[in-house]
C-alpha cells in the first residue's frame, strides 16, 4: 500500500502489474528438509480426517432429510388412499346424479348402471400406482441403508420411478382434494432431488 501511495496508484492496480514484469516471479531448486516434509505430511493428515470427519457428519444430516422426505411421500400416499375411498363414492353420486337429470330414475337400469361405474372408475384407479409407490420408497430406504459406496445414481434413479408414480396419480385423481397432496408429494419429491444432487 505504501509503494503504491508513493507511485501515485490503487493498491489493487499494483501487484498485477508487479506480477506481469520480467523474473518477479522465479523457481527455487530449494529442497525441503525431512523436518519440514513430516510437519507438510501432519498437516495434510490432519486435513484429511478432518475432511472425512465432515464428509461423514454432512453424510448424516443428507441421510436424515432424505429418510425424512421419502418418509413424507410415503405419509401422503396413505392419505390418498383415504381420499381415494370418499372419491370412489363422490365420483358414483355424481354419475347419478348426472344421469337422473337426463333419464326418469324408474328407467335406470342398477345392474348396467353398477357396470359403467365399475368401468368408468377402474380407468381412475390408482392402486396400482399406490402399491409400486409405497415398494419405490421402501427400496430407496434399503439402498440408503445398504453399505454399497457408490449409492447416488442408484438413489436418482428410483426417484424418478417415484416421481413417475406421482404424476401418473395426479394425472388419474381428478379430485381437488388429492390433486393438492399430489402436489405436496412433488414439493417432497423436488427436495429428495436437490439433495440426491449433492451426493
């Protein structure tokens, strides 16, 4: 700073352009003694395990959040398997309903009535999605607890059935209800993401 008060310039226009003249910067064929390579060696050692120790400790806190966040997904299918069940009744009550309006009540026929619900709600069904779901989740719990090392790509890639799932229930559900918690799930899903990233 004084050098560059002196010459009349800003201290950070100085050093690059000391750096830029000829032999500023040279090699020193200097060996470093034995002494100096041990305490080189500690303090890279020591590094190291420092390092790993915080690799492990930050290991730990991405294993909590994403057992958290697959803990989560798999809560709010529960809940979609209870909506699931008032949909069910909801989805044949508005049939009715709707049909009542165009046709007298004493000519519906129950039994072809009963065929066409039957019919029209097994295209809305969503168990099997529901069932693969809940098996996606328990098999990225057993890959997050099994001792292979690298583990990361294998975790991305069941989240993407997972999410595959979800979309496929939110594209089926028609219903407000469950629409909502489909997209609570994906909020988890993006979360399980980001952190999958990192490992």
């Amino acid at each position: 700073k004084s050098i560059a008060d002196e010459v009349g310039v800003t201290a950070e226009t100085l050093l690059p352009t000391i750096l830029k003249m000829p032999d500023v910067i040279g090699e020193s064929h200097e060996e470093p003694s034995e002494a100096e390579l041990k305490a080189i060696e500690q303090v890279v050692e020591q590094a190291i395990k420092e390092v790993d120790a915080f690799r492990v400790v930050e290991g730990k806190s991405q294993e909590d959040e994403l057992r958290l966040r697959i803990g989560n997904i798999d809560t709010l299918a529960a809940k979609l398997r209870e909506e699931d069940k008032r949909r069910v009744a909801d989805v044949r009550k508005r049939l009715m309903n709707g049909l009542e309006n165009f046709i007298p009540k004493d000519k519906i026929d129950p039994n072809r009535f009963e065929q066409e619900v039957i019919y029209y709600i097994e295209k809305l069904d969503i168990t099997e999605e529901l069932t693969r779901l809940k098996s996606h989740c328990a098999f990225f719990l057993t890959t997050l607890e099994s001792s292979e090392e690298m583990k990361g790509r294998k975790i991305n890639f069941i989240t993407q059935e997972v999410g595959r799932e979800i979309n496929t229930v939110g594209s089926k559900a028609n219903d407000a209800i469950m629409q909502k918690i489909v997209v609570d799930m994906k909020d988890e899903l993006e979360k399980i993401k980001e952190q999958t990233n990192n490992i």
